[in-house]
C-alpha cells in the first residue's frame, strides 16, 4: 500500500509513469511493459524498495526553483 501511495505522489509531484499496462483478449491477461530501464525507478517498478531515481528529483529542484 505504501508503494502505492508513493508513486501517486510521484503524479502529484510531476513525475510520469514509464509502464504501459493493457489486457490483451487473446490470452485474457494483463500485460506490463517495463519502459524505463532504470532498475528500481518509483514510478514503474513494482518492487516494495522502489524509489524516485535522482533525476527525477533534479527535475523537480529545477522547477521549483526558477
């Protein structure tokens, strides 16, 4: 659940999900394409010590501060 509230944070802050998750009726499953190949990135990762990768962070230092 805490994984969950900190990648909507991460919405909230800016940050873009870097997934793509659709159901795909042949096989009546879900499927999750991973975009980022930053392992461990917040916003795509699902594992619990997932965090924001520092460039994101930059990202939002250089927009609060102009």
């Amino acid at each position: 659940l805490m994984l969950i509230y900190a990648h909507e944070l991460g919405h909230v802050l800016g940050f873009p999900d870097c997934y793509l998750e659709f159901y795909e009726e042949k096989h009546k499953h879900s499927v999750y394409y991973d975009l980022d190949f930053d392992q461990g990135n917040l916003m795509c990762d699902t594992d619990f010590t997932a965090r924001a990768p520092m460039y994101y962070l930059e990202q939002l230092k250089d927009k609060a501060c102009q």
